[in-house]
C-alpha cells in the first residue's frame, strides 16, 4: 500500500501587523490584558485587495518549491479554510489559478480543524492509489470577520496560510488520523449571518451577525479536554504512546489552551511548539504556519513523530501523527 508523507512545507503571513497596542486605540482593552488571558503580542492583517485564495496561492508556492514539486506534478489541490474569497466559486479553484495548476481543487470547511480534515483526505486519496501529488492549504482572513468593537474575539484572531506537499511514498510519514465533531453545540463559536439560514442583509450588518460570536469560556473547556484525549487517540492508531511524540504542533489559539494541553498529557512544554505570541489564531492555517516555523528554525529531524493536533468551530477536533521525512530546506536543496 502506498503512504502519503510530508515532503515539502510553505506559509505566507501578510506584512501588516496588528499589534495590541494598536487595539488599545481601536477597543476599550490593554496590551497587558490581551497577554494575560491569551498570549498574544501582534497578529498580521491582509492588505486592502489582498484575500484568502492570495495568500494561499503564496504558501501553495512556497511549499511546492521547498518539494521540489512542479505545478504540472500536482494531482489535487485541497484549501482548508471557513474564509472564502466568496462563497463560490471555491478559494482552492481561485488558488490554482494563481498557481498554474491544472488539477482538481475543492476547499474544505472545518474551522481551525480544517487542516487535520484535508489532510485526511488528501492521505485517503494517496494511499488508495488515485493520486501520488497533493498540495494541502490552510488559509484564513479572519480579520474580515471580526467586530473590531468586542474586546473578548477582536484581540484574538489574524491572517495567513501554510500548506504543505504530500507524495505517495513506500515509507510510512502519515501514520494515523483521528477526527471528531459535535454540532449540538454548534453556538459556542459561529458568524450567525451571512449563510442560507441568515441571509447577509443590512439589519443583520447593523448587529453585527455577519461576525464571529463565540462563549469563550465553553471553548476553553472543550479545548483543554478534546484535544488532549485525540492526541491519546491518534497515538494508539498509529502504535505509539504519547511520550513517544517528539513534538506536538497544536492550533494556536491561545496560550493557556496550549499549556494546558502540555499540563494534561505530562509533555514538557519546550517539545509544544508555540508562536501564538505573534500570529494569533489564523484558524486553518494555524497548525501549517506552526508546522513551516518549526521546519525552517532546524528543530525537526528525520524521524521525529509529530502530533499535529487542531479544535474549531462545529465544533470539531483531530490530530494527525506524522513521522517527519522533509529535509530539502534545512540542507539547502
């Protein structure tokens, strides 16, 4: 049987930061207040004409480069993100026209989990034999989104993309991947409007519906819980223990989710990889862009088993563990 394993990573983070001082002019909030209660410092915010399938066609292009990966090599292209360009055509379609690819391209929608979903899908496609090259991307624009008047989700969330290489491989490199969703509590983290339920009309502007909403304090103790138990999943599919993980990339989405993630699964901080500090939570592209960082500072090696793990609105969760294969960038090639 064919595996599919990580051969190339890419990202993209646009080149205006929001810094919290800057929300201090914009918000009743402080930088001291922000950094408390999440960790972060700065996020970055997409330029005026600047959008999704963009900023995913530069990570796509980073990552296809560091594979050695040419566009007409690419079997599929798959977008994780729940902030389209429009709501169709599909930013992937947008994407592979930037990119001169030729390939299928569909987006897939999973919130901050988005990632660890198409990357499931792309493994499914490779390892059933019916595609040997797949680019998979994380990308988000959440700071079209957010309303810029609430201090709890303003302060939290910016833009970029990651995206990474897949190729059909004799050696194992994505070793197993566990989802999961829960719809009944779907109002813990949703933008109401906007959608065939709840039309984007001016009164429903006028409240700000068409921006995201979320119980922080539920989503807290829903992350705090699932995703440590999805690590402890995915672990025993692929023949593991958690201690056996040598790194564990999460979503970032605020500091104390993440150490308490590291708290609850007994790992040493300094093996959780973080820089929420400086992105914020750019959903899909969270566990990419983490991933790229990570790649590029020298710190993987080959062989080293990865947890890369996500939880987003739906709400859903997954981790994926992944035995590290990519070398090109750090030698130079």
């Amino acid at each position: 049987m064919f595996r599919a394993t990580i051969v190339g990573v890419g990202s993209y983070l646009p080149s205006d930061v929001l810094a919290n001082e800057d929300l201090e002019g914009m918000v009743e909030t402080t930088d001291e207040w922000i950094f408390s209660r999440t960790g972060i410092r700065e996020r970055r915010r997409v330029a005026e004409g600047e959008a999704t399938s963009d900023m995913a066609a530069a990570a796509g292009a980073a990552a296809l480069g560091d594979a050695g990966v040419t566009p007409d090599d690419v079997d599929l292209l798959i977008v994780a993100t729940s902030t389209p360009d429009m709501l169709f055509p599909s930013a992937a379609c947008l994407a592979q026209a930037k990119l001169g690819l030729t390939c299928p391209a569909y987006d897939v929608n999973a919130a901050c989990t988005g990632f660890v979903y198409a990357l499931q899908a792309a493994t499914a496609m490779i390892e059933s034999g019916r595609a040997r090259t797949i680019l998979v991307v994380g990308a988000d624009t959440l700071t079209r989104f957010v309303d810029f008047t609430d201090r709890t989700t303003c302060v939290l969330f910016g833009d970029g993309a990651g995206a990474v290489v897949l190729e059909a491989s004799d050696e194992p490199g994505v070793l197993a991947i566990e989802l999961g969703a829960d719809g009944t509590v779907a109002d813990m983290l949703s933008i109401p409007a906007g959608g065939s339920a709840a039309p984007c009309t001016a009164a429903n502007v006028g409240d700000r519906r068409n921006t995201i909403t979320m119980n922080g304090p539920e989503v807290f103790k829903f992350a705090v819980r699932a995703t440590p138990d999805i690590i402890v999943s995915a672990a025993a599919a692929a023949g593991i223990e958690p201690a056996d993980i040598d790194w564990i990339v999460p979503h970032q989405a605020n500091q104390r989710i993440i150490d308490a993630v590291s708290e609850r699964l007994s790992i040493p901080a300094e093996r959780v990889f973080s820089h929420v500090v400086r992105v914020g939570n750019t959903s899909a592209a969270s566990i990419p862009l983490a991933l790229d960082e990570l790649y590029t500072s020298g710190r993987l090696s080959p062989g080293d088993a990865l947890a890369l793990v996500g939880f987003g609105a739906g709400m859903t969760w997954g981790a994926a563990i992944v035995r590290w294969t990519a070398t090109r960038r750090q030698q130079g090639g």
